[in-house]
C-alpha cells in the first residue's frame, strides 16, 4: 500500500536503500532483544516477531510481546502473522516453478493462459504479460480496484478479475509505475488456470510443505484454526485512523479468498527465516534442493520499472536512495551506496517488513501485530546500519517523530476541512436520495431512509454499512457500523429536474490508507431516480 503522489501517506508507508568503512558485523546487534523490547514497549505495539538469517544459517528467530492486547499468551517463533505485500514474493516464487517446468514464459501473454481475460483497454488485453502483472506498469492508478477486496468482499478471485474490464487506466500502458494488487489477484488466478489447482492449494503444496514452512498458510481457515496467531490491531478513537489508543480489530475477514495472492499470507518468523535463506540461496532450500532455478532467482531481483524518488523529511534524509526501481515482487533500491531487496506488507491490523543486503548475505524479516509502521522501518535501518558497520542513527526515534508529526497534521487537516461546513442543504427530501446505485468495477451500493435518516449499504462489501450524515449542501459523510473502515465524503449530483444523476466520493480523512480510494468510483441510479 503506497504512492508517490499522496506524500501524508508514504512518508508513513514504506521507503528503502561501496562498502563503509571499520568491521561489517557478523551476528545480530549487540543488546538487541532489549533494543527491540525498548522500541515496540515505547510505540504500545502489543507483539513482534524478528527473523535473522547471516550467511546462509539462522541467527535469530524469536518473538516478543503478546499475540493481542492484554493477552497472556506470548509471541513466540511460530506465531502466525498476516504478512500483508511481502507475500507477492511468494506468489511470483509460484510462477516461477511453472516457468522452470515450462509451462509459462515471463513473457507470455496473460491472454494466451486465460483466454476470458480483459483489462479496459483491448490493445492491452493484448499485450498484457506475466511479467507486466507484477511489476506496477499497467497503467492503472495506485491501488486500482482495491474496494474490491478491502475490507473484505462477497466476490469470488475470479469475479474480481472479470472487473478489471471496467477499471478505467489513469496512464498508458507501461508509461511508468502505480502500485496495484489487482493485478497479483490475476497472477494467483492464473496459476488455478493453468494448474487446475487454486492459488491457496498450490502455494501450500509446491511452496510451503516443500519449503518445510510448516506453520504458514495460504488459507483463511488454518489461520483461525491456530490458536498459536496474533491478533490485528490499530488506533481508530484519535480523530482519524492512526490516532488514539491501541485497539483490537475484528479479526474476521473474506480478504484471503480473493486478494491473498496480493497479500494475504499467514507466515510465522521460524519460516520466514526458512524464506530468507531460499531467497538469499538463490532458490536453494536449507536442505539442499532446490525450490526454484537460478535462473529464476535473476529474475526476480532484475530491476524492470522505476520508482520515482520523493525527497524524505529532513529527519530521514540519508535515508534517500539514489536509486529506487521495481523487479517481480522486490523493491530493489539502495542505502549508503549498498544494494538492498525490500518489501513491506500491510493489512488491517498487521505490518511486516522483508529486507536483504544480498552482498552481505543477510536477510531480516519483521513483523507486528500493529499498524505502527513507524516501528517497523527504524528498526529495518538501525539493522541495515549494523551490518553495514555504520554509526547507531537513532532511527526508531527519528520515524517515531515524523510519523507523529504526520498524524497531527492529518489531525489539523482534517479539522480545518471539517470546522465550518456550510449551513446549505440538502437540497432535497431525503427521500430523492434513496434508492439503488451502481459503479461499473465495483457494483451496488443502497441508500435507504429510515426514522433516523439516511443509511448507506456497500452491498458488495460484507459488513461495510452505517448511516449518512447531512454534512453540507448535497454531501454526506458515512458513519459505518464498523469504526475499522476509512468513513467517506458521499455527494449526491442533481440533474436539471432535480433527480440523482450520479453519486461520487471521497476519504474523509486526509491520511487514510490508499486502498480505500473512493474517488474512483462513479455511481449512477439503478433505473429512475425519486
């Protein structure tokens, strides 16, 4: 989840990274698992798991705090974490086993595997490859299609895929890079295509208990059936998302049937550790075979699509590369003129960091039971600063101030925005506003009208419901029943005779995560408006 064109929210997102001078270390830092306790006990992040791998062996895998707020039950290496992006690695670790058995090329035509696919566009219908879907050059916007699956859905992957046909593309074809996970849905869905096996199935069997990864999974339903998992978190009662106390999430979610293969893997920190030793092996399993070919391990980590370099708040500027591109799966960047592989993962409740400095030959994984970012990415620094031999810089510090400055201009923002409404409106009864609307991509939404007022039901989003509040001339704003989801602008347009001509809106909050980007939609009435 992230952009370059909405600086509130990637600051706060994820970023990444000749040799230095003075000795490279060659085991974790010194005091580290006070460090670590110091950090998570300052941010209030309820628990944290770490995974080390140096030169090919294991040298740290441990976890710290509790699996939920208030809990007893400890973190420990095998707790399940929902690692958000990080997985695409290992969706694209998936096709890479079919294109090492020959079955699919990089560079084939998506088309050529599924031949009912279709993007908006016929001419990229066409020309779309294996390789386009999953490096961030479609053409669509950031996070395109997104309320699809987020938070949760009633679609089928397959239904999902089938509505890209409507999502309009913001740029040209292979123009430049917008972040998508739409498009990591399609790639799951290829592999049922050509393997007849779903993407959950196929990733436990050629992936995970190949691997001996024995406790992750692709698969909502052995996740809940754990009871060794953490629980998701996030502060919802400060004014906006990110703001307030530490809460616990409802945990359910429909996210991993359909958008899993964009990031819905459970994976524990002794198999992340497992993971990183793959990736840094070069697609050799600890035990000596191999996973996937050298061949394929290049292509992975090969650059294809470059990022575009914002320029960091001062507090963060040696964090700036001079380099930032895109490969299948991987951030590939640079840090103090070093190389590094990077992915962060975000879902609700949870954030991971995945990071390799492959010329060291080492690899870190982090992950929390939070959506304390802040955390994630000064710690990821203060490690790459150890094994480069670099000076401490206080990074966990230093993130914890911007993200906190960030969350009070949001705050201010917000406030600003929200002071004086006009005292205008609606221009209707409310009654003109009822009834039943669709977007292309996205399909219905039902306003009704009871006692209270007005209600607002996302009807392809289970759970996604609440009221709508006048909040000035023709616009409302939602107050949904779960506090979890971004709340929206809601404005109704009118046409000459005074009927609902179509229906638009925005986050109400000026930091809310990009996935819930409302101004894609465009809905019209289902028939005549009242």
């Amino acid at each position: 989840m992230s952009n370059n064109h909405r600086p509130l929210k990637y600051v706060l997102a994820f970023i990444l990274f000749v040799p230095l001078a003075g000795n490279v270390a060659a085991k974790p830092p010194e005091n580290f698992d006070e460090r670590i306790e110091d950090v998570r006990q300052t941010a209030g992040v309820p628990g944290m798991a770490v995974a080390i791998v140096e030169q090919g062996e294991v040298t740290l895998v441990k976890g710290y705090g509790t699996r939920k707020l208030g809990g007893e039950k400890p973190v420990d290496d095998g707790t399940l974490f929902l690692t958000g992006s990080t997985g695409k690695a290992v969706t694209v670790a998936g096709l890479a086993l079919l294109v090492d058995q020959g079955r699919i090329g990089w560079d084939d035509k998506v088309i050529d595997h599924m031949p009912w696919f279709r993007m908006y566009d016929p001419y990229v219908t066409r020309e779309m490859t294996v390789r386009d879907l999953l490096v961030h050059r479609s053409g669509l916007g950031l996070g395109a299609g997104d309320l699809l699956f987020v938070p949760r859905t009633n679609l089928t992957r397959k239904e999902a895929v089938q509505r890209l046909a409507y999502i309009k593309p913001e740029t040209s074809f292979r123009y430049g890079y917008a972040y998508d996970n739409i498009l990591y849905m399609v790639a799951g869905q290829l592999i049922e295509e050509v393997t007849g096996q779903t993407w959950e199935d196929y990733i436990a069997e050629h992936i995970f208990a190949k691997a001996e990864m024995n406790d992750s999974t692709a698969a909502s339903e052995p996740r809940f059936a754990s009871e060794n998992r953490a629980f998701p978190h996030a502060r919802l009662d400060g004014g906006l998302r990110g703001a307030g106390k530490q809460e616990m999430l409802d945990e359910r979610d429909e996210l991993g049937r359909t958008a899993a293969p964009a990031g819905g893997l459970a994976i524990s920190a002794r198999d992340m550790a497992t993971w990183l030793q793959i990736q840094l092996a070069h697609g050799k399993m600890p035990n000596g075979e191999r996973l996937f070919s050298e061949a394929a391990s290049r292509e992975m980590w090969k650059p294809v699509v470059l990022q575009p370099i914002g320029e960091p708040h001062p507090l963060l500027a040696a964090t700036k590369p001079n380099f930032d591109a895109y490969a299948l799966g991987w951030d590939v960047s640079d840090y103090r003129g070093v190389k590094i592989l990077s992915h962060g993962g975000a879902v609700f409740g949870f954030k991971t960091v995945v990071a390799m400095i492959p010329d060291k030959d080492v690899g870190f994984a982090i992950m929390i039971n939070s959506e304390d970012g802040q955390v994630l990415r000064g710690m990821m620094f203060e490690l790459i600063d150890h094994y480069l031999g670099a000076p401490k810089a206080g990074w966990p510090e230093k993130w914890e101030a911007v993200r906190t400055e960030l969350v009070e201009r949001g705050l201010a923002m917000q406030q600003m925005e929200q002071a004086a409404p006009a005292e205008v409106g609606p221009s209707r009864t409310l009654d003109i506003y009822v009834g039943e609307y669709v977007d292309p991509w996205y399909g219905k939404i039902i306003v009704g009208r009871d006692a209270k007022g007005l209600t607002i039901d996302f009807a392809s989003t289970p759970r996604m419901n609440g009221r709508l509040e006048h909040y000035q001339y023709d616009s409302f704003v939602t107050r949904l029943t779960d506090k979890a989801i971004e709340p929206a602008y809601v404005t109704f347009s009118l046409d000459v005779d005074g009927a609902v001509d179509r229906v638009t809106m925005k986050a109400a909050s000026p930091i809310a995560d990009f996935s819930y980007d409302y101004d894609d939609l465009l809905f019209t009435p289902v028939g005549p408006s009242r």
